[in-house]
C-alpha cells in the first residue's frame, strides 16, 4: 500500500516539475525577439509563479496558499467566461478596444479584435461602430485609425465607423466611446470587442458608465495565452481590492 502510494507521489511530483519548467520556460521566451521583447507583469509574475512550484515541488510539499491561488485563478476564470458569453442586444453600438500598433500596423493581439470586429459588422449590417484608442509614443498612426484604415479594406463602409483617436487606456476607451454615442444617439447596448480574457474587467468598465454590455471577444494565439491571462489576473484583483 505505502509503495503504491509512493509511486502516486512520485508521478505526481513529476507532472508539477515538467508543468512548471515548461510554463517557466513559455514565459521565459517573451524576452527574446522571436516574441519581440513582450516584457510586462504577466511573464514576470508566471515566472516566479512557476519558480516556485518547481521549489516546493522539489520539497515535496503543497503550500496551501498555492491551493488558494488555484482555486482564486479558477473563479476569476469563471468570471471571465461568464462575461465572454454574454450576447450583445441586436440593436447595438461596437466598441473595438484598442492595443498596440507597430508603426502603422496592428500587433497580432489587435488584428485579432479587427477581425472579430469585422465578422461581427457584416453579420450586422445596420449595427455602427467605434474604434477607439490613442497614439502611443512609438507609433506612427493612432490604434483607432489602423483599426479604421483595415476595416475599411476589408468591405466595411466608411459611413459606419466612428473614430476615437484620444483614448490611452480602457476607462478612456468607454469613456470617450460614450461620449460619441451621446452626440450621434447610438444605441446605449454595446458590443465590446476585445480579447477573451479581458472582456470581463472591460464589462465592468461598462456597467460603470451606465451603458449595456454585450460581449465579442477576439480569439488569442495560444503561445500569447499565458502571459496576458496572467497579467489580466491580476488587473482584476487590483481592481476588487481598489487598486484600479
């Protein structure tokens, strides 16, 4: 009985270690150009995450904040699924949120939500649109005028989308998106296109600003996942705790 229980042991502790060197190592990769250089609390905070199971692991112990901090990441993800199934009313307003820009093109993460935006327009061809985000320092054109210039490319008219080219963060975004809304008297239902894993603080935004929430998440590549869910974690728990 004690070996098989041993041998259960020893598996299991296998499985944490090869878990945690290969999330490790995932996040690790975000330093180097073939990711180019994507640095920011997510990677960072994954990888002393899994630093750390590696160690306890090692230790043949689970620490129980460790079972806490599963458990928490698992109702935090619920919240997040919850709010990425949430159907936006038919008459409605979309609000594609801005992200980075590489000189004149979007990032990967932002071309993603052009796309899902743009699904979303020609399946609702009476519905307008908002796209909205600033000019980082380190881009040549505003996150909504690339949104705007692709959409226009791929069949979406003109006479249908809004721009909002002050916004720098997603308050902002909300924020000035309303504003137009008032001024052209749209639809108070929005259709917030964003990534998966933000749509949940984005609602909230929302409901803050007495607007109606509707949700079109853009999809993820899988090698991004990590990090930005991650650091979407703790974006959410700065904001339960009044941080953000």
């Amino acid at each position: 009985m004690n070996q098989k229980l041993t041998r259960k042991q020893a598996i299991l502790k296998m499985i944490h270690l090869l878990s945690g060197t290969l999330f490790f190592l995932l996040f690790l990769a975000f330093f180097f150009p073939i990711f180019r250089n994507v640095l920011n609390i997510g990677n960072i905070t994954g990888m002393i995450f899994c630093a750390v199971m590696i160690f306890v692991t090692w230790g043949n112990t689970v620490p129980v904040i460790f079972v806490i901090g599963i458990i928490y990441a698992g109702f935090v993800t619920s919240l997040i699924i919850n709010a990425d199934k949430t159907v936006p009313e038919k008459n409605c307003t979309v609000i594609v949120l801005g992200c980075q820009v590489r000189g004149s093109r979007p990032s990967l993460m932002l071309l993603e939500r052009i796309e899902s935006a743009c699904e979303f327009l020609k399946e609702n061809p009476e519905i307008p649109c908002i796209v909205t985000g600033g000019k980082g320092s380190d881009e040549t054109i505003s996150e909504a005028q690339c949104m705007y210039d692709y959409l226009v490319k791929m069949g979406i008219s003109s006479d249908r989308i809004y721009i909002e080219d002050k916004a720098v963060n997603t308050v902002e975004n909300i924020s000035f998106s309303k504003k137009i809304i008032e001024e052209n008297n749209l639809s108070k239902n929005t259709a917030i296109v964003t990534d998966i894993f933000h749509e949940y603080r984005a609602s909230k935004i929302v409901k803050k600003a007495n607007l109606n929430y509707g949700s079109v998440p853009a999809d993820c590549v899988w090698y991004l996942l990590p990090t930005f869910y991650v650091r979407e974690l703790i974006a959410i728990t700065a904001t339960f705790v009044g941080l953000a």
